[in-house]
C-alpha cells in the first residue's frame, strides 16, 4: 500500500512539474515585423518583455511602471519622472536614467508617438529622468504609456541606433525570436515585482482567422486573439473552450465632409445618425450586441463617456422631420430630394477590415428608409485620407482607435484640434469646426489640473455628440477562445497588456 502511494505521488509530483515547465501558446493576427518598439513594440508590450515609463491598471488609468512617480513644474514646461530602485534588466544590468534617455532619444528619432509632444531636452537628475518642453503638454505621461516608448537595456541597440534584440525589463525575457512570426518567453527571476505563476509562454502570428479557429479548436494554443463570427458560433460549443468578447475603445464611425451642402447643417447629420439601427448592427453583425455605440467613447475611457444609451439614439420619425426642416421631401420613388436634387451620397469604406463593408451595406439599407440614396464604395487604407485633402470625401466609414494612449486627448488633438484653416485630421473631422471646443482642446493640451479634465472632457464629449461631425456606431470587440486549463485570464481594454503574469494552470 505505501508503494501504491508513492507511486502516485510520484505521478502527481510529475504532472505538477510538467504543469509548471508547460508553455502557455498565444496566437494572434499580428505579425513581428522588426525587434524596433517603434514598429513592432506592441508585441513586446503585450507579452511583458518590456516596459514602459508609465504603466495603466485594470481600469485604464495611468499608473506607475517603470517611474514610480511624476511631476510638473508651475509652468507645464518640465516634467520629472522618478525612476523605481533596484530594477533590472532581462541581461543583469540596472534600469539607469542614462538607459531610459537613450531609449527614449530612439524613440524620438523615428516617427510616432512621442514626436506629438514638444520635447527639447532629456536630461538625469540623480534618479530622475526630467522632460523639457517648448510649450505645456499635459498628455505626457499617457504618451509614455504608449508602446512605441519602451525601455530597453542600451545593449539592445546597434551603434548605428537599430534595435538587434529586445533586452527589457519585464517579468519575461525574449529566448527566442523568429521575425515575423513567432517569439517565445521565458519567466525572469530577477523581476523587480511579484514572479509570474506561469514559467513560459509563447507567441505565434498568423494572419487567417480560420486556421486561427482551428488550432483553438485542436488544442495547438491555449489563447486565440481575433474570431471571426462564424469561429465564434463553431468554438462555443467547444467545452474545453471559453469565448470572451470586449468591448475596445477603437470606434467604428462615420466620418461626415460638414461642407458638403447635404450635411453642413447639423440636423442633416443628426437625421442620419437617428436613422441607424445600432444595435441590429452590433447583434446581427457583430455578434455582440453592448458593442452598439451611440457615442464616440467608450467606457473603458472613463471621464469621456457621457452615458448615451443605443437605445435613445434611433428615431427614424424625428429624423424625417429634422429633414423636412431643412427642405427635403420623399419624392414618388422614396428618395428624398431638394431644389430638385437627389440626396444621394458615396461612403467610401476600407477592404482590409472585413466587417466595415458589412457594416456599410446594413447603412445603405437603413438610410433608404430614410430616403437617402447610399453608393458605397470598398476601397484601400489610403481612400479615406486622400479624399480628405482633396475634399472628394463625402462619408468615410473607418475605425479610429482612441485608446492609442490612455487619454483620447492625444487622437482629437490631431482630429479635432489644430489650426483653424485645417479643419480637421485626415483620421477625424472634415471641414468641421467649433471654436469652443478648439480653446477647450488647447486648454486640456496644457493643464493638469484634475478637475478641469473632468469638466471639459465631458463638454467636449457632448458637443461632438451634439454637432455629430462624427457619427458613431459600434465598438470593436476584441474577442478571444481560451482554454478551460488556462485560469485568470482577462481583457485589458486598452490593448497594452495579454496579462500573462496574472494567469496561472487550472489545477
């Protein structure tokens, strides 16, 4: 009998060991194209390899990383960001200040992210790294959130500035790394905070979301980002298998031309928004029906989301009448026209994301019981910001991810704001301007004060939705299949993080 159980305990000694070595196998859509943060950092973000300045919890907010703390000075012109103690990087040297300027140089050196900012000057100040500006910009810390601003150990650069490995600091290390593919991780003993449950893990691109499916469905991987809808009805029938959704802060909107003289009037643009059938879009489409978005920002974006429920935004008769005042009337054949016109549009929408066609035909259909006449035209990336800059633009569709950073200011800085001859970004208004919300925008760019964030974020929110230069409609989900012996496993909303060090092997 005792060597009954022994030899069980044995055996159950060996599962546990194999159960600690296993590697935790992630697949998603998003290649590896260069070791660079600059192109690829959002892999080595999400795999915790490194990391940044400054970090976000589970709610989205801003919060410490590799700077325990942060401050400005009166003026807004210089920032001082301390830096944690006794941290180190994956090859055994410490997270100096000296480490975190020159990644940051690198960073600016290349076009993205932290070139929004007005920076002039890096400086060390003992443990601080300390940040001048020419002009107040308070979005700083959420720009150094952004993954392109990773921290890496000054061995992982070539003399000439190129990224060769990816040293960081985060509670995994890189082992091996096959561009573009495919990456694996191992657990790093010296992490400077609480040591992962799982051991290894491993990350593995691949662009077709059926083969994706199936090695779900197989047990080739034990996290699968991105199902398509008909993976998702086949894989939650799978016992071994959870389906997750989440709704992200990357918005599917309309993108309207407010000098085209059918919608320069915001009624007009009111109407067509009260003519859109949210949530058919999000249940029938989407598959996800609290992905219906009748406001630009969702609420993982905190003080931006005013709360405006789907549910009050469609009004096919209160539309009709907003048109009636504007002078439009269905003619014999249905379609609304004026002065002898037809209201007839082309929404030109992007090929390289399957659902916005989709979505663009559900809002042919939907506007012609409104009695607007919709060509929809499926195009390439380039379209929508070309048709910007030459005014052919009449409706875009697109999806604009205002969760870049942990602040949306940063993306309606550059949709919104700027120079009134502008008029808007390639990627957000056309010829659409409120002045008060361009002195509100400006006033957000330099202060810091917490309260006035609070106060104008949400008047801003509610003139966008008031004026509707930009119509909303759903909210991307994110959407994973994950396996029933994988435990702990959640969204971040942000996209920042897979949180592999919160998970752990069911036992």
């Amino acid at each position: 009998m005792k060597r009954f159980y022994a030899a069980c305990l044995a055996i159950l000694t060996s599962l546990n060991t194999w159960a600690s070595e296993r590697s935790l196998d992630i697949v998603a859509p998003w290649g590896i194209e260069k070791m660079d943060p600059a192109v690829s950092g959002y892999v080595f973000s999400r795999m915790r390899v490194a990391e940044t300045l400054v970090d976000t919890d589970n709610q989205g907010q801003l919060a410490p990383g590799l700077a325990i703390s942060w401050e400005v000075s009166a003026d807004g012109l210089n920032w001082r960001f301390t830096l944690r103690e006794n941290t180190l990087f994956h090859n055994g040297t410490e997270v100096t200040v000296e480490a975190v300027i020159n990644s940051l140089e690198a960073s600016m050196a290349k076009p993205g992210m932290l070139n929004t900012a007005p920076i002039t000057h890096l400086e060390a100040d003992g443990n601080s790294v300390v940040i001048e500006l020419e002009s107040a910009f308070a979005p700083l810390p959420a720009l150094l959130a952004h993954s392109s601003t990773l921290i890496l150990a000054e061995a992982s650069f070539a003399k000439n500035g190129d990224v060769t490995q990816v040293i960081g600091s985060g509670p995994y290390q890189v082992d091996e790394i096959s561009l573009p593919q495919f990456m694996t991780v191992t657990r790093f003993d010296d992490y400077w905070g609480d040591a992962p449950s799982i051991k290894a893990a491993s990350y593995l691109a691949v662009s077709r979301g059926e083969t994706r499916a199936l090695m779900a469905e197989s047990g080739d991987a034990d996290i699968v980002f991105t199902l398509d809808l008909a993976s998702q009805a086949r894989l939650s029938r799978n016992a071994n298998l959870s389906i997750l959704s989440e709704p992200l802060p990357r918005t599917i909107l309309l993108k309207l031309n407010a000098g085209h003289p059918f919608l320069e009037d915001k009624r007009a643009r009111q109407a067509l928004s009260l003519a859109i059938d949210r949530a058919d879009i999000a249940s029938e489409l989407l598959r996800m029906p609290e992905a219906a978005a009748a406001e630009l920002f969702p609420e993982s974006l905190g003080i931006w989301h005013i709360g405006v429920a789907p549910s009050s935004a469609q009004n096919i008769e209160k539309a009709r009448a907003l048109l009636l005042e504007l002078g439009w009337q269905i003619g014999e054949d249905g379609f609304l026209t004026r002065d002898g016109q037809p209201f007839k549009l082309t929404l030109r929408t992007l090929a390289d994301r399957p659902e916005l066609p989709l979505v663009a035909t559900a809002l042919q259909r939907q506007w012609q019981r409104l009695g607007v006449d919709l060509e929809v035209v499926v195009s390439n990336a380039s379209a929508i910001p070309s048709g910007h800059h030459d005014g052919s633009l009449e409706v875009g569709l697109i999806g604009r991810n205002y969760g870049l950073v942990p602040n949306p200011l940063v993306s309606l800085l550059d949709d919104i704001g700027g120079k009134p001859e502008e008029m808007g970004g390639a990627w957000g208004t056309m010829n659409w301007r409120d002045d008060e919300v361009a002195e509100w925008l400006d006033t957000l760019r330099q202060s810091t004060d917490e309260q006035e964030l609070n106060n104008l974020a949400s008047l801003i929110a509610e003139r966008l939705h008031q004026e509707m230069p930009l119509i909303p409609v759903a909210w991307y989900p994110q959407t994973a299949a994950v396996s029933n012996e994988v435990v702990g496993f959640s969204m971040d909303p942000l996209e920042r993080s897979y949180r592999i060090d919160q998970m752990e092997w069911a036992k």
